[in-house]
C-alpha cells in the first residue's frame, strides 16, 4: 500500500515532466514561418535549426530538472543513497529532453496550432494508457502490446521504480505474506521487470528516443511545406473593367455620393492638447529629474464636416499618438488641452457612438464574410429606431460606396494567409466603421503597405466617405503626388508633437508650397516634385538646424495660427439652439440583442472552422476507441481490487484527456477572437457580457454531440452496467467535464496576454489537476495541509462522480490483498477511496459550479483585462 502511493510520486514526477514539453508546440509553430522562409532562401540546412535548439534546450532542462528533484526528491522520502539520488535526476532530465523533442515532432508534422494540439494530446494519450502504470504489462491486451513496446514512458517508469524499490530500504523488509522482499513485492504488483539492469535499459531507450524524435524532426523541417499558401481573393470584375478603373481614377475622386440614413454632421476642435507617459527606464536613466515624456506639445487645430484633413510628419512625429488622443482610444498616460464637439466638451461614451475609428491593422474575424462583416457592425451600432429593412439597404449602400460588391461573399481570412488582399481589408476596415453611419471619421494609414494602384482604391473609397459630408481624419505616411492632393487640410507635426502647419493645402498644394517657401532659406520646389516629399525634407530637424530656426515657433509668429486660434475660439462655444450629444443607453443594442448579434457571428465562426471542430471530434473518437479496446469489456471484471483500480484508471485517463484537448485546441481559436474583440469593444459595439456569453453558448452543442459518442462507445466497450440511472450519470458527468475543460481553456486566454503564455499557464494546472485527481493519491492519503486543494479541483469530483455512479451501489465482493475477508466493491470504494456512495447529489452541483465558473471567469477576464495597450 506504501509502495503504491510511492510509485504515484514516481509517477507524478514523469507525467509532469512530459508535460512540461506541451510548451513547446505553441513556441515552435510560432517559429515555423520564419524557418520556411529561410529554408526556401538557401540560408541554411534543417539540421542547423534543429541542432542549436536541441542544444540551448539542454541548459535549461538541466536547472529544471535540478530544481524539481531537489525539492521533491528529499521532501517525498526516496531512497537517500547519493547515486540513487543522481540516477534519478538523470531519468528527469532526459524525460524532459525526450518529450521536448516529441512535442517539437509533432509541431513541425502538424504545422498548425488546432493539429498540433490535437496530435500532441493523442500521443500523450496514448504514451499515458500504455506506458504500464494505468494497467500493468501483463493486462494490456495482445493487439496493444506493441505500443507498450514503443512508448518512451514505460523505459521512464520502469528506470524510475526500478531505482527506487531496489533500494536497500525496500530491500531489506519482507512483504505482508513473508515470501519476497518489499521493493520485489511492489515492483510485482505494478509488472515492472526487477532486473536492476532495467535501469540502464530505461536510461538508453530514453536518450535513443531524444536522438530518434530530433532526427525526425530534421526530417519534417526538410521535407514539409507549409499548409497554406498565400492567397488573395480576386473579384469578380473582369480586366476590361479594372483598366476603366484605371483610366477614371483621378476623375472618380470628386465623385459625389449620398447615403440613405441621415446624420448630423459635426466638427472636432482641439485647444492646447498636451499628451505625456510615464519616463521609459532607459531614457529616465540619460535624462534625470524628468518623470515624464511629453509626446504631444500644444496642438491646436480643426476639423470639419466634408473636409479630409491628413495628419502628416517625419516617424515618431505624433501622428498616431494624437489620432488616439482625439478619438479617446488611449488607454494610458496623461491628456492635458480641450477638446470639443461642436462645441459641447467631449465625453467617450457618447463620442464612441457617433465616431469611428479604422486601425492600421486590419482586424477582422477570419470566417466571416465580408457582408457578413458589416451586417455585423451595422446591427450592433445602429439605433433601435432603424428597422432591420433600413440596415440592409444601408449595408448595401455602404457596400457599393467602398466599391465591395463584387466581394460581398468572399471569407475575410487571416491576414498574409487566406481570404481578402491587404487592399481589400483595408476598404473593409472603412466599411466596417461607415455602416456605424458615424459623423466623424479616423483612419491610421490607410494607405500603408499598398501599392498605388490599391492605394489609389482605398483613397477613391476616403473620398466617397468625405463627400457624404461626414469629417474625416487620415494620418498618411509619405504619399504620392496625387493621394496628396486628395486631401483638402493638413495638420503637419515635427519630432516632440509640435504643429509646424495647419491649414488649407490648395490646389496642387500650392498653398502650402507659398507658406514654406515664404520662410527665408527654404530651397524653391523643383519642378514636378513630391510636395509631400519636398515639404518634410525642408521641414525636418537637419533643415531645422541649417536654417537656426524652429518652424513650431515661426508658426505660431504667423497669421495662419492667428486665424486657426480665432476659429477655434470661436467653434468651442455650441451655435444657438445646439443640444449636447445625448443617448438614453451606453450601447446602441439592448443586452437580449447584442447577445443575438455575437451569437450570429460567433455560431458562423464555429461553423467555418472544422479545423477546430473536426480535429476535435476526431480526437474525441480515436480516445473513445482507444479506452475502448485497451479496457475491452473490462467493466465486467470485478473480482479483485486491481480490476476496480483498472476501471477508475480507464475513465480518469478517458475524461482528463479529452478534456486536455479541449482545453487546448480552444486557445488558438479565443485568442484570434480576442484581437477582433479589442476593436470592437472600443467602438463601443457592445458590452464584454454578452460577447462572452455568445461565445460560452457556442460551445454547448459541439460539446454535447462530442460527448454523446464518446459515452455510447466506451460505455458499450468497456461494458459498464446497463442501466439508464447509470448511463444517464456517465453521460452527464462526462458531458460537464469536457464542458468546464473547454471553458477553462477559454479562461486561460483571456486572463493572459497571449495564446503561448495561455499554454504555459493551462499546462501547469493540468498537472496539479493530475496530481490531486485522487487517483494517483488516493483522497485519505493527501496530507491535511492540502486536502483543501483536493476539493476546488475539478478533475478530482469528475473521478468521484465516475466511480460513485457506476460502483457506488455494488454490494459483490472482491478480493484485497492483505485482508482476510472480501469486502463488497461499495465498503472498499468508500474506506479505500473516501467515496461517500450518497454524494452523486452534491458532485452533480460541484460539476455544474466548476462549469459556470470558469465560464464567469472567462467573461470576467475579457471585461476586466486588457492586453493591448496603446
């Protein structure tokens, strides 16, 4: 009975360590991109990928392994000879370095993160079940005694116990019956071979593994492509249309355009804005005594309804800092100045409803599309006063406004992989935010990353938008002549966030070409020149020291910030009549109907993801049929307490596993949702709530047709009792199971800052919840300190709801080893596991708990957290 809570130890300390490579997935697929492109260049051999991160993985698998047995080595109670103790440590660290390479394996052969996960629980599944802990050698059935064979875990377990048992200690005390040693007894009892030679045999298997996986490894990173290609969606418009285009370009820019909902147009003026952050360490290091770093200095300026305003300046000039001061999108650092709508002061709940906001990034859920996209966006953001009718004719108004028509049924796909060109994102982004009929608009780069063919496209669409009479803001970086002069303002900044010009530009920009030109020292413009160009060349900081002058302060000298300062006196008092922006709601949608609305995009999500789906429910089938036939008809034997000991094995393995996957597979798939959630949430879309219910409801289905096979098959395979009762409990335990391991995966994600540390951090606790599942160590041999621990962990009521149900009212008897009289399977179930047989009750409501509250603390997380500062 010691001997096996020992063993448990043992155990533990394998199954952690093969877990600790689960890490290792997330990591080298995130590399995996980098590598091919390399590859395909001729940088370097695969070999020179694998070897260094073989080798700089050993360093910290030595501190690992150093660190997990000095503390758990001696304070468990092994075996104190000083080479038992170094043998041991030599198991770890090779265990580590071998499931390292496994999971590197099946990264580069998967080569995506839903396969990966799924692969990687598949192999664990199958190492755990037939690595001869969960049933001994000598009971797993014939047609799986080859993967005992080729399982790395049972060398691990076997060099483990073997080390340990024949230890002197064990050795030298006889067993209950008197006819063999203790440590022979245990070693008999778990079939592990006694041989002490068994230990080197372990030792060689496990390096032999390490070596055979990096090998293989090699090979994939050779052989293996990529899963997907590069692929934009080509409209349907044939060439002969697209050269039209071509020709009407420059023509198509004033094009006037109306749109069927009304809106109230307004104007945005700012006085005095000032924007510090916190001193970065390094430059707080070289500059003493400052606390903070000013990044806006007294920025004052206007814009105004059907006036498209570019926001200009050398890098680091401010100009996306001051966008996201204007639009309230900052979520750090100190604003100082006013700013007004229309003259009211503005407030962020209200400025979110009429305003939006398009990111240089174009974020947007994968598998939706793209009219989808802004169906979306315009149920959500539009007033309840709109009927349903009215916001499909906007969409299509909108559709037709950004030129997306012949796109409207293309998936948006990831960005660089699938689905929609960079070009054709960025008019989504546009269109997104135009069917929120907002009144004031900020576009970050719109042009970044095209060529001017696509740039020409995206600045027709800004055109379209500014004709509609709506205010539009676009920071731009080094354009072309002519998406220069498409712009009727420009607020141009220098380095430190001062204004150097804020007015007209003129036509052919020859307004701003007089203001510069005027100033003495400034070389005359050649002809046919790029005033874009010319003007932040002229303008710069080694222009700036050429000419001792400081263009910040020869602007404000001039008449034009006269002029600016008078028109912004004038714009931050409301016109007679004017009411403030009012709404009786912070969201456009009630709760009931942004629920309805995340729902409709996440259930399509769901739907259009079988790499999610379907590698889950694979996964799910394959665990079933291996439980299945591994414990083949085994819930008929019980005659002796390994037999029930088998049975408990079988279905805590089952449930952890699929668990395991579908707690892993999900991270991805949140964590993608997640990026697109940000956006949304500060446009004000909807509340986190309802976002996350939506999410948490999309699951219940998959989960339920998961569970229902798996319990038919392993219920029927395993031959449990035929009772509905009995079914029914299996069927409902296992359902909320899988359910609450899904939303612990969604938890994970959203209490952390990315899909790796996600990883990192479920790996852990799968581990603990290992650990105090009550199987390894039954509950009555948990110390007192960390019972407490045995009942917040979820696994451990799964086990007891398991057992409970299928054993708690079986009065047979079976035989234990050691004791006289047999025992009926219910009297061993509770004094040997601490199973009370009229608990189902209470486990049923635990279960459901565990489930409502990872799923509450997945909502909390989303609400409460967020990773993306800016």
């Amino acid at each position: 009975s010691d001997g096996s809570v020992y063993v448990g130890a043992l155990m533990f300390s394998m199954i952690a360590n093969m877990f600790n490579g689960f890490s290792e997935l997330a990591l080298m697929i995130q590399r995996l991109p980098v590598f091919y492109k390399q590859r395909d260049l001729l940088f370097h051999p695969s070999w020179t990928f694998t070897l260094p991160t073989c080798l700089l993985s050993i360093p910290v698998s030595i501190f690992e392994s150093v660190v997990w047995v000095s503390i758990t080595y001696f304070l468990i109670g092994f075996s104190p000879e000083p080479s038992r103790f170094f043998k041991h440590l030599l198991v770890i660290f090779l265990t580590q370095q071998m499931a390292g390479s496994i999971f590197r394996f099946i990264a580069v052969t998967c080569r995506s993160m839903s396969l990966a996960n799924t692969g990687g629980s598949l192999v664990i599944l199958l190492l755990f079940l037939l690595g001869g802990f969960i049933i001994p050698r000598g009971e797993i059935p014939v047609w799986w005694q080859w993967a005992y064979w080729v399982s790395p875990m049972t060398y691990t377990f076997d060099a483990l116990t073997v080390n340990e048992m024949l230890a002197p200690r064990w050795m030298d005390q006889r067993s209950s019956d008197n006819s063999t040693t203790l440590g022979l007894a245990v070693l008999e009892i778990f079939d592990v071979f006694t041989d002490p030679i068994w230990y080197w045999i372990g030792v060689g298997a496990i390096l032999g593994f390490a070596i055979l996986f990096n090998v293989l490894v090699t090979l994939a990173l050779t052989f293996l492509n990529p899963l997907e290609k590069t692929q934009a969606i080509i409209s349907k418009e044939n060439a002969e249309e697209n050269r039209a285009e071509d020709s009407s370009e420059s023509k198509s820019f004033y094009v006037k355009k109306g749109m069927v909902l009304p809106f109230t147009p307004l104007t945005m003026s700012f006085d005095n804005i000032h924007y510090y952050v916190d001193m970065p360490k390094e430059v707080k290091e070289q500059e003493v005594g400052k606390d903070k770093l000013q990044l806006l200095n007294e920025v004052t300026g206007v814009f105004r309804p059907g006036v498209l305003t570019a926001l200009m300046g050398v890098s680091g000039a401010g100009k996306t800092t001051l966008m996201d001061v204007l639009a309230g999108r900052k979520t750090g650092g100190y604003i100082e100045g006013d700013i007004r709508i229309s003259g009211f002061p503005q407030r962020q709940d209200t400025f979110a409803r009429i305003s939006g906001y398009c990111e240089q990034n174009d974020i947007h859920s994968p598998q939706v599309t793209v009219k989808e996209s802004l169906i979306y966006s315009a149920f959500l953001r539009l007033p309840k006063e709109v009927t349903k009718d009215e916001k499909m004719r906007f969409v299509d108004e909108v559709m037709e406004l950004v030129e997306l028509n012949s796109l409207k049924d293309a998936i948006v796909g990831l960005p660089g992989i699938t689905g929609l060109s960079t070009e054709q994102r960025k008019r989504l982004t546009i269109a997104v935010e135009l069917v929120a009929n907002p009144s004031i608009i900020f576009m970050d780069e719109p042009t970044s990353g095209l060529d001017a063919r696509a740039a020409a496209i995206v600045m027709r669409t800004v055109r379209n938008t500014v004709d509609t009479g709506r205010t539009v803001v676009c920071t731009i970086h080094q354009p072309s002549i002519d998406i220069f002069e498409a712009f009727d303002e420009l607020l141009l900044l220098k380095r430190g966030g001062q204004v150097i010009y804020a007015g007209p530009l003129g036509r052919n920009s020859h307004k701003i070409i007089e203001y510069f030109q005027a100033i003495h020292g400034v070389p005359v413009i050649k002809e046919k020149y790029n005033p874009a160009t010319w003007m932040l060349e002229v303008s710069s900081m080694a222009a700036e020291a050429k000419l001792k002058i400081d263009f910040a302060e020869h602007y404000k000298t001039t008449s034009l910030y006269q002029q600016n300062k008078k028109l912004v006196k004038e714009l931050s008092t409301p016109p007679r009549g004017a009411k403030d922006l009012y709404f009786s709601t912070q969201f456009s949608q009630s709760f009931f109907g942004q629920f309805k609305s995340c729902l409709w995009k996440q259930w399509i999500t769901y739907w259009r993801t079988p790499d999610y789906n379907l590698a889950r429910f694979f996964f799910t089938l394959v665990a079933a049929l291996m439980i299945g036939t591994i414990f083949w008809r085994v819930g008929t034997k019980r005659d002796n307490a390994n037999d029930l000991t088998k049975v408990i094995g079988a279905m805590y393995a089952a449930v952890l596993f699929v668990g395991i996957n579908n707690s892993t597979s999900v991270q991805p798939l949140v964590a993608v949702e997640r990026t697109v959630f940000y956006r949304e949430r500060a446009a004000e879309m909807y509340s986190a709530v309802p976002y996350a219910l939506a999410q948490v409801v999309c699951e219940i289905p998959y989960v339920l047709i998961q569970n229902t096979y798996y319990t038919l098959i392993v219920y029927t395979m395993v031959c449990f009792e035929w009772t509905v009762a009995k079914f029914l409990w299996f069927f409902f335990v296992s359902f909320f199971s899988f359910l609450y391991f899904t939303y612990y995966g969604m938890m994970t994600v959203a209490v952390t800052p990315n899909q790796q540390v996600a990883a990192v951090f479920a790996g852990a606790f799968y581990g603990i919840f290992n650990l105090f599942s009550g199987f390894l160590i039954p509950k009555s041999r948990i110390p007192k300190w960390w019972i407490w621990y045995y009942w917040i962990c979820p696994v451990a009521w799964t086990v007891y709801g398991l057992i409970v149900s299928q054993y708690g009212d079986v009065e047979d008897t079976i035989k234990v080893p050691g004791m006289t009289e047999d025992p009926t399977i219910k009297w061993y179930i509770e004094n040997q596991f601490g199973f009370d047989p009229n608990f189902m009750g209470p486990v049923a409501a635990v279960l459901v708990g565990f489930t409502l509250f990872f799923a509450f603390m997945f909502a909390f997380g989303i609400k409460m957290l967020n990773f993306q500062q800016r």
